[in-house]
C-alpha cells in the first residue's frame, strides 16, 4: 500500500531524509518515531505529496505521488500536525467543502457527512463557524474530513495533540476498527505508550536514517533486554551515543 524506494530529501547541504526505503502493507498500523528534526515531518510531507523526494521514489497503491499525484491523492486520507480550517465555514460546511473536492456525488457525501458527525461526536457544534472552535474540536473536525472518502491509506502527523481522552478513546477505536477492515495507517508521533499499545510495526528514526523497524519485541530482543518499556528503548536508541555508534 504504501512504498519508499530509497528516498532521500535534501535541503542545500543539508539531508533531512536519507535513502529511506520501507513498505508497508495493506491493514496495517505503523508508527514512525524519533527526536525533533529527525526526518519524520519531512517523511510525511513526501508521502502525500507536499514535498518532492530529491531522489527515488514514494508510492501509494501503487501510484507515484509525484508523476501521478491525483490517482495517489485518491487514496490518501491526511491529519496534519495543525488542523487548518476555514474560520468562516461550520464545521458540517467545511465537510461538504471537502466532499465535493473528491468528487462525490451528492447523496453518498450526505451518508458519509453525517457518519462522521456521529463517529467523532460533533453534533453539538458540527452547525457553529470553525473560528469558535477549540483545538480539540478542530482535530476532530479534521479526522472526520480526512475519512469522508473512505481512504485506503491514512496518514497522522502527531493525531493525538489537543485531543481530551475520550476523543483519543473515539480515536483508537475507529483506527483499530478500519486497519481490521483493511486501511493502512501511517502514524508519526512521540506519544510512545500510543506506539505501544497501537502499532504492528514502529521505525524510528534519527538524523535522517531509518534506525530500527520491526515490533517492539524485535526491538528488545535487538537490543538484548526483555522487559524494558518502549520508552527506555527509544531513549537508548536515540542518545547522542547510540547516534554515534550506529552510524555509517
């Protein structure tokens, strides 16, 4: 479903994103982690289409996001880090706004508008302009945008931030529910108990290479401990020394 084939992104002299190749197949959840300024962002803007690979190549079901970026986009389903909004669209406006983006026809958008107003619980406030709305309820708002059309693969940049725990429980339900109907997940995040308990796979990255990928349990048995939480191994794997040491 989705496909890095030895990418790499550079700024000037700089490499954000190093050879990166992975695969990640249909119904799964992975979670990318890694420290502040690692690759993950840029990892993601490549993936759906905001930034262009300096080299190699970035597919979803099949379609390169840069020489077919429509058919790509057609499966994609994203949650930024920010929700961006329309402050002066409700929030109900702001779906049909989205639904008519993707081309659906008028009746199927109505289903899927209103399926999504009560997955994410906004009755209450899917009618009030979106300038109104606490960050929060913007999350929500965009999650719901993001699976109108019901994407094959989708993609979270930090899904959690501004969300109260029962919208994180509506959350994780909903991501456990469609990665079992079949739709990938793509996860960035530094919420490692989320990772945790959610992923079937995570990769960390640091200083634009991929470290690790593989379980957690494939992760403590690389690293020779069996009890240790994700926590510890990721702050072991991401020290200045382990950096050092691992690198080529």
């Amino acid at each position: 479903m989705i496909e890095f084939d030895h990418v790499t992104r550079t700024y000037a002299t700089k490499t954000a994103v190093a050879d990166l190749s992975l695969a990640i197949p249909r119904g799964e959840l992975f979670a990318l982690l890694g420290p502040n300024g690692a690759g993950k962002t840029t990892t993601i803007r490549m993936l759906v289409g905001l930034l262009r690979p300096s080299r190699g190549a970035v597919r979803v079901c099949g379609y390169d996001v840069v020489k077919d970026p429509r058919h790509a986009h057609l499966h994609i389903g994203y949650v930024p880090d920010e929700p961006c909004l329309y402050d002066k669209l409700t929030g109900r406006e702001f779906l049909w706004f989205i639904a008519d983006m993707f081309g659906m026809p008028r009746h199927l958008a109505g289903q899927r508008i209103d399926r999504e107003i009560e997955h994410f619980e906004l009755g209450d406030f899917a009618d009030d302009l979106a300038e109104s709305y606490s960050l929060g309820m913007k999350q929500r708002l965009v999650f719901a945008a993001s699976l109108l059309h019901d994407p094959d693969v989708l993609v979270l940049d930090e899904p959690m931030v501004g969300l109260d725990p029962r919208s994180v429980r509506i959350v994780k339900d909903l991501l456990q529910q469609r990665t079992r109907e079949g739709m990938t997940v793509f996860m960035s995040t530094h919420t490692l108990a989320m990772a945790e308990e959610m992923a079937d796979r995570i990769g960390i990255m640091v200083r634009s290479q991929l470290r690790f990928l593989g379980t957690v349990t494939e992760l403590r048995e690389q690293m020779a401990l069996e009890s240790t939480s994700l926590e510890q191994l990721y702050l072991r794997l991401t020290s200045p020394l382990a950096g050092r040491e691992t690198a080529p």
